[in-house]
C-alpha cells in the first residue's frame, strides 16, 4: 500500500507491488466495458507505472505517450504495433518505445503487462507540438 497526494502523486521512497494478486484482483472487477482494465501502481512526478490487463481481442486504438515508455508482458500475448508493424509479444517479452510515437495495442490472448513511463517535465509538457493522447 502506497500514500498519495490528492493527485494520485505517490509520497513513499519506496513501494512493493505482488503483481500476480494485482493481476487476479484486477481480474475481479470485470467485466471492463473496454475489454481492457489499468491501474497506476506508481506515481512520480518524473515516472509513471501502470497495470494494464486486456481481455482477448480487446484493442487500444492508436495514440501515443509524451514520455519514453516499456511494455513488460506478464500473461498471455499482445500485439505492439508501431508505424503498421506489429510485434508479438508473449510472457516475459520487454519492448520500449521514444516519446511520441503512435503505437496501438490488441490482445491476442487475455493477457496483462506493466507499462512504464517516463514522465516529462512541466516544461518539457508545454514545450510539446503535440500532447496528450491520441492527438
């Protein structure tokens, strides 16, 4: 368990997370009306790590993230696709990815995996041609 500001910004120095009863609690509160369900694990001003977990077939449709980003696959398999290449990821694949590049995600089975993301400055945010999701 983590203490956070208002804003979801976590305060501890240090967290401790058991992925797979993440993964089996998240697996509780379905049905997801997106076919997809995600958590934040963990909020820093500068780093953000996410739970992500998609039923099979669900899809994340193109968009892209301001910061440099990891996708760790924990179950199942999961196509990356970026510049209309799909890569296929199964359990214990790692891919990264520069900021802003559009990238969508489809389940190929349920699966779950741990996005993380760096996370840019205020500055760095304001200074982006593009920002947010999907723009």
């Amino acid at each position: 368990m983590t203490t956070s500001l208002k804003d979801g910004t976590m305060i501890d120095k240090l967290a401790q997370f058991d992925l797979p009863k993440e993964i089996a609690d998240s697996e509780q509160k379905k049905p997801w009306q997106s076919g997809h369900y995600a958590k934040t694990l963990f909020k820093k001003h500068d780093l953000r790590v996410v739970l992500i977990v998609m039923e099979n077939a669900a899809r994340m449709k193109e968009h892209h993230a301001d910061g440099t980003l990891s996708v760790q696959v924990l179950k199942g398999q999961i196509r990356f696709t970026v510049h209309g290449k799909p890569h296929d990821l199964k359990t214990g694949d790692l891919i990264t990815l520069s900021a802003s590049i559009r990238h969508e995600v489809e389940a190929l089975q349920d699966s779950a995996f741990l996005l993380t993301l760096s996370w840019p400055s205020n500055q760095d945010l304001l200074a982006m041609k593009h920002r947010g999701y999907g723009t």
